[in-house]
C-alpha cells in the first residue's frame, strides 16, 4: 500500500467509528428521555378512575393513547385489559 492510501484508510476508518459513536450518543439520549417521561395517566367517561400505564421501550405517552383510541385494537393489557375503546384523554398523573 502506498502512504496516500493507508492515510486515505485511516480517514475512512475515523469517519465510520464518529459515525457509530454518533449515532449511539443519540439512541442513549434519546433511551434516557424515553425512561425519564414516567408514567402516562389517561381518563375515559366510561372508566373509573384514573388508567396508569408505565411505557414500555418501544412506546410513547402518545402510543399508548392511539392504541386505546383505536376501536380494532387488542391483546395489550393497559387500564386492566379494558375493552374500552374511543374517548380517552392523557392526563397529569399528579
């Protein structure tokens, strides 16, 4: 190899580590702004009390309230495993 080659590797080499080291400090900061929302509360007229729902890895506040907006959803157990569907509204949880 000649020298302008191996600093031509070297210059690619940094470019793809920055870039991994990159885009992980951004899926951290964004797993820990995930972690650091809480709890999502949510209340329905046809639901007694307030619904509390930790979000799990892959879901949001904003998720989970279309998931219990949508009247063909199923198989989550949020508020109980309630079937109500339609009418729900994110709350404080204070």
């Amino acid at each position: 190899m000649t020298r302008r080659c191996c600093v031509t590797v070297v210059l690619v080499v940094a470019a793809v580590a920055g870039s991994i080291a990159a885009a992980t400090a951004r899926h951290t900061a964004a797993g820990v702004t995930a972690e650091a929302t809480g709890p999502c509360c949510f209340t329905n007229p046809r639901y007694t009390g307030v619904c509390q729902v930790t979000p799990a890895e892959d879901e949001s506040c904003g998720s989970i309230l279309a998931y219990l907006n949508n009247p063909s959803s199923s198989g989550k157990g949020y508020c109980g495993g309630t079937s109500i569907r339609g009418g729900w509204q994110e709350v404080s949880c204070e």
